[in-house]
C-alpha cells in the first residue's frame, strides 16, 4: 500500500462491564472513485472495498482514536479473495446489491 487515502475516523467507547465499541464515521465523498480504482468483486458478485482501521497514538481534539483509511491493494481476481471460511456472509435485506452512491 504506497499512498494513504484517509476516508473516516471513529472513536472508541469503553463500557463499564469491561467491553467496548468503535463507532465509525466514513467519508463518503470520492467513494464511487475508490471503487472504481481499488474496489474488486468477491467470489459472490459482491462490491468490495478493504480498508484498515487504525488506532491513533494520541485522541485527537474531536475525541476520535481510530482512523480509517483505504487499502489500495486490489486483487488480479476474483481468486486471490478469499474470505475466512467461518466468515458469516450477511444479506441486504433489500436484495439490492448496487453501489449506493
């Protein structure tokens, strides 16, 4: 990955009971780009992006402490992705399987 395309940043929050939970803003501006650029299909027809999420050293001034940004390696095909064999494939309930943007 040679260029680093910031596209969201989240912010963690930590729970009493010992849990937590990162709550993800995305910048959708530029996605459709993205994709069309570093997007791939999985081995179903799915659209997919990677993306690496990131703790930040120090919060920043807005209390985020994770950023996001793309990861430009794109697959040669639609072989050389393969998700994890327990990944659980989770349906739209709209059977809508186009890009929103």
């Amino acid at each position: 990955m040679s260029e680093k395309i910031y596209i969201g940043a989240g912010k963690e929050k930590k729970f009493d009971g010992g849990g937590s939970s990162i709550k993800i803003l995305l910048e959708l501006d530029g996605m459709k780009e993205y994709w069309e650029k570093y997007g791939f299909l999985s081995e179903s027809g799915k659209h997919m992006l990677k993306i690496d999420v990131n703790t930040r050293k120090e919060v920043s001034q807005a209390g985020y402490t994770h950023y996001i940004i793309l990861d430009t390696w794109k697959p040669d095909s639609a072989d050389d992705y393969k998700p994890a064999e327990n990944q659980e494939q989770k349906k739209d309930e709209s059977g809508d399987d186009s890009i929103p943007f």
